[in-house]
C-alpha cells in the first residue's frame, strides 16, 4: 500500500494505535464485552487516522508492512460492521493482535518511495489491490469460525464466551461473499496492470513484468476461481473449500507481501 516515511506525528499516532490494540488483546477477558467493544473501536479511529495522515504525507512510499496494516484495518471495518449485525460475533482479541502487529511492523518498514515515472494513478491501482487483499483476509476470518463452529459441534462443545455466534451457513454464505467481492477486485487490478502498465509505471515498463509476484499472483487468482466454479458447478463446501480458500490466500500473500518483504527486508533494496 502506499504510505509516506513515519513523520513525529505519525509515529505518535502508529504508537497509539499499537497500545490500543495491544491493551485490547490482553485485557478482552477482563474488560468486558462493551469495553472491549469501545477500546477495540478507540484502536480502529486511531489506525484509520495514522492511514490518513500517512497518505496525505511526502514522500509517498509503499512496501509490505504498510500493506499488512491497511489490509488488518480493512479487516476490522468488516468486523465493526458486522458485529453491528451479529453481536455475538467476538473474536476481538485475534483482530486486536493482528492490527497491533500489522501497526508495528508498518513503523518497522515504512517502504520505499515510488518511482518518479510512475503515474498518478499508479496509487489507485495498487489501492484496488490491496483492498481485495482484505476483502480476502476477511473471507479467511469466516472460514476460521466455520472450522472452530463445526469444531465445537463435532465434539459436542458448549461454545465458549468467545464463540462466534452465528449460524454455519450464515458463516458460509458470508465466506463466499467475501472470496466474490476478494476476486472482483483481483481481476480488476491483474486487468489494469495488463492493459495499462506502461500508463501506470512509467514508459520503461512495457506489458507484464514476468516475476515472482506476477506469477503468484495469477496462480492466487486460478486458485479462487476454481473455488467459485467449484462452489457453482460442484456444491464445494467445508473442508474441500477452505482448503482451496487457504491455497488461494497463501499465493496472494506472496504475491506481493512476500516479494517485497524478500526485497525490502532480505535483500535490502528499495527499488519498486
């Protein structure tokens, strides 16, 4: 995603929203549900506003931990929305986790400024990423809390104070919406990297780039769309789909987040 190098202000709200975060994964026990709720929303302001005043910041950088950020708080705006719907959905102290880690790691590793030749709209292309990037996360989620929902029927378990509460095939039905709207996304943005490539990276850059994340990243979408064809043509569900589900979202995750933090971290470049 594309974030600016943490300014004072900036680390100072990344910060914050680590604490919030963090406070929330450790006290989820003791707090209470509309505690936990409220500190839980108090960390999602602030990580929605360390995102804003990042963007709006020079010069304008991306890597692999600000994707990771931007892609747990789009998680968490799923979550605020559907608790609203369902409100035994509780699986605060995961999320909490996940965005304190997400925030840390995008202080770690601001990324490396874009290049001078990429087009304006370049930002608007890779946003259309990493939003499927969460909407995919998402569809992980739900397919966590089927496997521990079935789990618990399974062994004839009385689901815990932190079970999520919503039918099975609510949870399935959800799932799916989420790997839909996750592949929309994805074709979109593998489409405008194949069309217009050379518009949004610079005249250097003629047609695909045939690396790592090219390839990963048409395998993640193969994957999913076998999925669905799956799921249309076959009834997939349960432990066949999750199984695809996880394939799919391993290959997207190493997409990009795995090739850059190859880049950015292993191999210490900064180059786009």
């Amino acid at each position: 995603m594309i974030l600016a190098s943490p300014s004072p202000i900036g680390m100072a709200l990344g910060l914050a929203t680590a604490v919030a975060y963090g406070a929330t994964a450790a006290g989820a026990d003791r707090l209470g549900r509309q505690h936990t709720r409220t500190l839980l929303a108090l960390a999602w302001l602030l990580h929605g506003a360390a995102l804003l005043w990042a963007l709006g910041a020079a010069p304008v950088r991306f890597g692999f931990a600000p994707a990771l950020s931007v892609t747990a708080w789009l998680v968490l705006t799923v979550y605020a929305v559907e608790s609203r719907l369902y409100p035994r959905l509780t699986v605060r102290r995961a999320l909490a986790a996940l965005g304190a880690a997400a925030v840390l790691l995008a202080l770690a590793f601001p990324g490396a400024p874009l290049p001078h030749t990429a087009s304006p709209w370049l930002p608007a292309h890779l946003a259309l990423g990493i939003a499927s990037y969460g909407l995919f996360a998402a569809a992980v989620v739900h397919a966590w809390l089927l496997t521990r929902a079935e789990r618990q029927i399974r062994l004839a378990v009385e689901p815990p104070s932190g079970s999520s509460g919503v039918p099975l095939l609510t949870l399935e039905r959800l799932t799916f919406r989420f790997v839909t709207a996750g592949f929309v996304l994805l074709s979109a943005t593998l489409l405008a990297g194949l069309l217009f490539s050379e518009q949004l990276y610079g005249a250097s850059v003629r047609g695909w780039k045939w690396d790592h994340k090219t390839v990963f990243s048409l395998l993640a979408w193969a994957s999913f769309a076998v999925l669905l064809i799956g799921r249309a043509r076959f009834g997939w569900r349960g432990r066949t789909a999750k199984r695809v589900l996880y394939v799919g979202a391993g290959l997207l995750l190493l997409a990009y987040v795995g090739s850059r933090f190859v880049i950015e971290v292993i191999l210490n470049r900064g180059g786009a």
